[in-house]
C-alpha cells in the first residue's frame, strides 16, 4: 500500500504543476470559442528556443559524459521506436474501417517524439528535484529517426504488395491491347518500389525539431557555451514553455474535429497508445538502471519520449513519406488525444513511479 500511495501522491502533484495548468487552460478557452491566439512566427520561435536549450544540456552532458554509459539507453531508444510502430501495425491497422497506411502512419508518429513533451518532462523533473543524466535529452533522435524510418519503410511494403495484387488481378493492358506478360516489371509497378532509406533519414534531420536540437547538441559537445546558456537559454525555459503548452492546449482542441472524421479507433489508440508506450520504454530503462546504473530520472525521460508523439518534425516528414495517408487521422491522433495524454497523464505517471521506486 505504501508504494501505491506514493505513486498516487506523486501523480496528483504533478496534476498541480503549472506547466500542466496551461496545457489545460489552452484546452478550455479554445473549447469556449476565445479568438485567442499566438502568431506562428512566435509558436516557431519558442520551439527553437525549448529545443536549443535542450540540446545544449544535452551536449554538455555528452561532453562531460562516459559514452559507454549512453551506449545502452540509446539501444532501448532505437528499439523501443521501432517497436511502437510494430505494435501500431498489428493493432490499431486491424481495426475495422482503419486504412492501413493512415493506421501505420498514426504509429510512427507516435513512435516518433515530441520535443515539446520531453521540455515538459525536464521542466517538471527539476521542478521535483529529481536528478538525470544531462545527455538523456539525446536520447530524442535515437527513437525519432527509427520510428520514422520504420513506418514509411512498413507502407511502402504495403503499397508495393498492394500493387502486386493489382497487377496480379487486374492483368496491364498495353497500348495495342495486349497483356504485359512480357514487359519489364517497371510497367508493372512492382519491383521498382523499393523504399529508399536515406532520404528519410536526411529529411528527418532536415526538420525543424530535430535540427535545432541536434544544432544545440553539437555546440554544447564542441563549445563552451556555459555563459550564454546560464543567461539566456537557463532563465527563459520555464516560461515560454507554458506559453507552448497554451498553444497546444488551443491546437488539441481544435484537432477533436478532425479526430471525429476518422473514427473512434483513432481516439482509443491515440489515449491506450502512449501510456503503453511509455511503460514498455519504463521497462527497457530500468535494465539499463540496473545494469548501468542509468539514473531513474533518465529512465522517465526514456519514458517519456516513448509516451509521446511528434509535434512538429514527424507530421510533415510523414506527409512527403506515405502520402496516401490521410493528415486528419494521425494528426487528429495525435494532437487531439495523444499530446494531452502524454502531458497531463503520462509524465505525472512515470514520475510518481520513479519517486516511489526510489523511495
């Protein structure tokens, strides 16, 4: 009993904190129809700024870090990127009226991370006085990428063996009216559609999200950028965060229209989805706290990045790599249900649990 009354008291002040508080106070003056809102430029802006800050702590990190000591929980990450997109593809695409590629899709942006939810998370980690490991923000890519990666290799297999029976069934007419049983397979469609890896990989690290971290990374491993960083970056963190997370707070509810669009299945994988997600990144990071002695604040952030879902590098990279799925379900997903759970019930969640395994 005393572990679970830990957990719960954990949870309920994670509840009160006030990065939770504008998250929830977005969601009701969008949902009582305020014309409130913050000019994009500006949304861009304070992401850049959460994300260089977050970079920069975790290239500091590194730099002052043993790399074995990373080597483990950077394995977890990769895997555990890979695994929610499997898990999305044999749960949530099996769904009665889910279309297989919006189903794969919606999995890889959850495999994917949100670099907003892992601002929230350190936020909240400091705020409890919870110690980790500086360089676990680095963590972010090692799940990104393979999620993304994994989800537009996965369809483009689909497309092509759906192509294949197309072929097989429909049998291609030529121009003179005859089959193509003689013709190359580029006519045909359906060997020729091999799923090119690196393009993927480089427009991932082409994204906003994903460069402005992997930018703070390399300055805070290559340089000394301690002054500029205890000055500007340090003292500006807490709030504009709670300003992101009143526009995300507006955008989730602006998204449950979309959401409605695509059925209900959406809406329960979107809420099951990171929570489950996040456990089995719990589980992969207390191996790494036992073997490596990897810190329980690093294994919520582990945690954390599983049980969220990509905000701002995934959406348009999935866009370009599995165009025939349809925005509204995987964003809808996401923004509507699957940030909002990661924010308000995950993070207090995985915090509880590690305050009250470490007693």
């Amino acid at each position: 009993m005393g572990f679970l009354s830990d957990l719960l008291t954990g949870f309920l002040t994670q509840l009160q904190s006030p990065t939770l508080g504008f998250l929830i106070g977005g969601i009701i003056v969008a949902a009582l129809g305020s014309e409130l809102a913050i000019p994009d430029a500006a949304y861009k802006f304070i992401v850049f700024m959460l994300l260089m800050k977050v970079g920069l702590t975790g290239g500091q990190g590194i730099r002052d870090s043993n790399l074995t000591e990373i080597l483990l929980p950077a394995l977890f990450a990769v895997a555990t990127g890979i695994l929610i997109v499997f898990i999305g593809r044999y749960t949530l695409c099996k769904m009665p009226k889910v279309k297989i590629e919006d189903g794969i899709a919606t999995a890889g942006l959850f495999g994917a991370v949100s670099g907003s939810t892992l601002a929230a998370a350190l936020t909240l980690l400091e705020t409890q006085g919870i110690t980790y490991e500086p360089w676990a923000a680095a963590l972010y890519p090692f799940m990104d990428i393979p999620a993304l990666v994994t989800a537009i290799v996965l369809a483009g297999i689909h497309t092509s063996k759906q192509n294949r029976k197309k072929y097989l069934n429909e049998p291609y007419l030529n121009e003179l009216g005859g089959t193509t049983e003689g013709q190359p397979n580029t006519r045909r469609g359906i060997t020729n559609d091999r799923v090119k890896i690196w393009p993927i990989v480089k427009e991932s690290l082409q994204g906003s999200a994903l460069s402005a971290l992997l930018l703070g990374l390399v300055l805070g491993l290559l340089t000394k950028p301690e002054s500029v960083y205890e000055s500007f970056y340090s003292p500006l963190f807490t709030g504009l965060l709670s300003v992101l997370m009143l526009v995300m707070g507006m955008e989730a509810a602006a998204r449950l229209q979309e959401l409605r669009k695509v059925g209900q299945w959406y809406a329960l994988y979107a809420f099951v989805g990171p929570l489950a997600h996040g456990f089995i990144a719990f589980g992969f990071g207390m191996i790494a706290h036992y073997a490596t002695n990897f810190s329980l604040g690093g294994v919520v952030i582990l945690a954390v990045i599983a049980a969220s879902s990509s905000d701002i590098s995934g959406p348009p990279t999935l866009r370009a790599g599995i165009p025939s799925a349809n925005p509204s379900a995987y964003i809808g997903a996401s923004t509507a249900v699957g940030t909002p759970v990661a924010i308000a019930l995950a993070i207090p969640i995985f915090i509880g649990l590690a305050q009250a395994l470490g007693g």
